[in-house]
C-alpha cells in the first residue's frame, strides 16, 4: 500500500460503524482478486503461507523470514492496508522489536501477536500451549515501543491461545491483560460457542477480532451476525487458499483424466489478463515506445 500511512488507515477502518471484514490472502494475484472483490482490508495467515510457500501445516514451521518475505510480495500489489499474522513475534521481546520494525518498514498495516508456546500451532488446532501472561505482555510493551519510537499508527492485536488449554476466563484475563500492555485489539482465539462469542465481544473496551475457519472449532457466522454481537473485525483466513485448493484439485484430476482441462470450471486468458490488470502494463510500455520513437 503506498501513500498514507497504512496504520492509519486501518485505524479509521476499525472505528467505522460497521464490523470490518478482512479475507484471507497468500500472495500478490489472491491480495489483487482480494481488493478487486470490493475488500477495504486483507489478511495474511502463517497457516496459508506455510502452506503455500513451504508445502506444510502451520506447526511453527514458517519462519519470520520467510513469512516476512512473502509479505513484502503481497503489499505492493495493494492499495489498502495489509494486516499479518506475526505468530508469537518468534521469540523474546527483542525478537519482536525486529519483527515489527520489518514488518511496518514492509509497509504492513497492523499485526498480530500470540502468547502460544513455540512451536505455536494452528489456533483451531488441539494441544497448544500458552506462556507465562507476563511474559507475553512484555511482548506486546516491545511492539508498542517501536510504534511509538516510530510515531507510527502500526495496528497491535493481542491474541490468546488460552481457550484450549485453560478456559474462557483465563482467555478474558489475558485479553485484558494485553490491552494494558499496549494492544489496540483483543483476539481471543477459537471461542467454542456463540456465548462464548458473545461473552467475549462484551468483555473489552477496545475492538475485538474474531476469526472463522471453515471446519474450525469456533461457528461459523456471516460478518453481519457477528457485527450484531459485537465484534469490530473478523477475518475468513482460509476461505480462499480452500477454495483454490479444491479448484486446483479438480483442475488437475481433469487434465491427468483427460489430456485437458476442459471438464474443469476456470478463467480465460483474456479474463486473467484483466484481473491481474495486464492492460494497464501495456499501454505503459506503449507510452516508452512512442517516447522512444520520438527522440
């Protein structure tokens, strides 16, 4: 995203009346098909670029350069703001000083930060386990130092993994624990009820974040149900990586079944073109041609 800040905008995005929907997006064609959609806000996952970039499930196995790296694939490509998943910062305080100071020199909006135990895992996955509140909070302090030494509008989210292993009212407590340390939005992650839903959406002052994942262990519900509960931000993280995976699965078994794909529902070039904007590319160099001929 180029021009203002992107912290900012972000911010002014959360405080509009309506819920703010964010998609889940892996790399630069998905953020462009993203915003082409009518999106004001993307999301990255470390689930989807695990997967994507790496070929592996999200059990700590992406590493901040590598997630890092590919967001700075995706950010140009956009003209609204970006938010990460930064999973646990990857590592002390110090860690996450670096990873906010590259991901908001990456020109990333806002970012999350959980208090899983590394390796950290899928949030809707069972067997996770949380570190010392105290210690997470010092993280959180990290990453609103380097905003404020920045005077920047960098988006911190606190997210809480301790619905799994230690209840909701342990997760509560973090949350406000994490908003006191510096976040501007709680994230208790993989509530498994809608009175769970609801009891978090009451519970804090500052925006709440909510997550759906087809097949998670949190209901799945429409941006404007949970808008009505009272969340501020949700995010379908996996939406599309879903979706392309089956597409690409029918894709493939179509060609290796037929020598072709035409049993298989796609684009056309000339529609590929015009989503990732190929027009626009040529007329530029139109523009050098003409330059070029006249001297």
């Amino acid at each position: 995203m180029n021009g203002s800040d992107p912290g900012a905008t972000l911010r002014a995005r959360i405080e509009a009346a309506e819920i703010a929907v964010m998609p889940g997006v892996y790399d630069a064609l998905s953020g462009m098909l993203a915003e082409g959609a009518g999106f004001e806000t993307v999301f990255t996952s470390g689930f989807s670029i695990s997967a994507t970039q790496l070929g592996k499930p999200d059990l700590g196995l992406l590493t901040m350069s590598e997630n890092l790296r590919q967001i700075r694939s995706i950010v140009p490509s956009l003209s609204v703001p970006l938010v990460a998943d930064l999973d646990t910062g990857y590592g002390n305080a110090l860690n996450v000083r670096r990873t906010i100071e590259e991901a908001m020199d990456a020109g990333v909006a806002g970012g999350i930060l959980e208090d899983q135990q590394w390796p950290k895992r899928c949030g809707h996955m069972e067997e996770k386990s949380v570190i010392d509140a105290d210690d997470h909070a010092r993280r959180i302090r990290a990453a609103a130092d380097v905003r404020a030494e920045r005077d920047g509008d960098f988006v911190i989210i606190g997210r809480t993994d301790a619905r799994e292993p230690h209840g909701l009212e342990e997760a509560v407590r973090r949350g406000h624990i994490y908003a006191d340390a510096g976040a501007d939005v709680v994230f208790v992650e993989a509530p498994r009820s809608r009175a769970e839903l609801e009891a978090v959406a009451e519970e804090f002052d500052v925006p709440t974040f909510a997550n759906m994942i087809e097949g998670g262990q949190t209901p799945y519900l429409p941006a404007s149900e949970l808008d009505a509960i009272g969340f501020d931000i949700v995010v379908y993280p996996l939406s599309g990586l879903f979706a392309a995976t089956r597409a690409l699965q029918e894709t493939y078994a179509a060609l290796a079944a037929d020598g072709t794909a035409g049993a298989a529902e796609t684009v056309d070039f000339e529609a590929f073109e015009a989503a990732i904007g190929a027009e626009a590319f040529r007329e530029r160099e139109r523009r050098y041609a003409e330059q070029s001929d006249g001297g």
